[in-house]
C-alpha cells in the first residue's frame, strides 16, 4: 500500500512540474511528458496491474489539471500502462537504450490513442499531427528524458516495488 501511495505522490509532483512549470515555457513548442515517463518506469517495475492504476491516477491528475474532458488522459494512460506493464515482465528497463525505445513507442501509442478517442468522442482535445514539430519535439524530448527518468526513480526502487519483501 505504501509504494502505491508514494507512486501517487510521484505522479502528482509530475503533473505538476508538467501544468504549472513547463507549459508556460514559451519557446518550447510542445511540452515533454514528464508524467508518461514516471508511469512507464512504474508499470515496468510492477508489472500491469500497478501499470493500470498508475495511468489511471495519472490520467486523473492531468484530466483535473486540463481542459481536457474528465475521463480522456486516465483512458488512454490505463492502456498505456497495462501494455507496457505487461512488457516489463519480459523486458529489462535498465540502461539508455531500452527506456529510451520505450518512451518513443509510448509516445506514438499515445498518439494513436489520442487518434483512436478522437474518432469515437468529436469533442475531444486536438488531435496529434504525426509529422508537426510540436509531436516530434514531444517525441524527441521523452526519447530522451526517458533514461534521466529511468535512473532517477530507480533510487527509490525499494519503496517504490511492490513486490513482497522476505524477512531476513
């Protein structure tokens, strides 16, 4: 229960430092995705039920935080976080190389489920256009902030694991 409390409390400094600190940084064309980021390292860890709840819980930060309608970022982030959850079981999340494909395919399935909800919901935010500066300067920008996130929540990977501890 303790590590689901501080991963809630990771999730929710992000989406700040997202919404209140980067967003109003005007020359920067599109805001790197910080809080994706924290969700992918923690469905990695736990695999894809914390995955799932991560990206509810983050979905939910950011719907309250936005003009998005409630319910459109905790959609998309709950499948986000439930695949790549799944994945971490087979996968190694150590390293460069590896977190920084994961944030590049976590990027573009972002955007085909942002594509995705546009189609089925009208009234849902703008669309990503695949080849516009603002989505590649996102996708460049969480391609490489991916292994910095990485490394940093991994010095809080013990009471962030919610795998049972043995008693010595």
């Amino acid at each position: 229960m303790k590590s689901y409390i501080v991963s809630a409390l990771i999730l929710f400094c992000a989406v700040l430092i997202e919404t209140a600190v980067l967003s109003n940084i005007a020359f920067l064309p599109a805001v790197p995705d910080i809080v994706l980021l924290c969700s992918l390292y923690l469905s990695f860890l736990n695999g894809k039920t914390s995955g799932e709840i991560n990206g509810f819980v983050s979905g939910v930060f950011l719907d309250f935080l936005s003009a998005a309608p409630l319910g459109f970022h905790s959609l998309y982030r709950t499948l986000i976080g439930y695949v790549f959850g799944a994945l971490g079981s087979v996968f190694n999340s150590d390293g460069i190389v590896m977190p920084a494909l994961y944030a590049f395919g976590a990027t573009l399935l972002k955007a085909f489920f942002v594509w995705l909800i546009s189609l089925l919901f009208p009234a849902s935010p703008a669309v990503y256009r695949v080849l516009s500066l603002p989505f590649l300067f996102e996708l460049a920008c969480n391609t490489i902030l991916a292994p910095l996130v990485f490394k940093f929540l991994s010095l809080f990977r013990s009471v962030l694991s919610t795998a049972r501890r043995s008693a010595l």
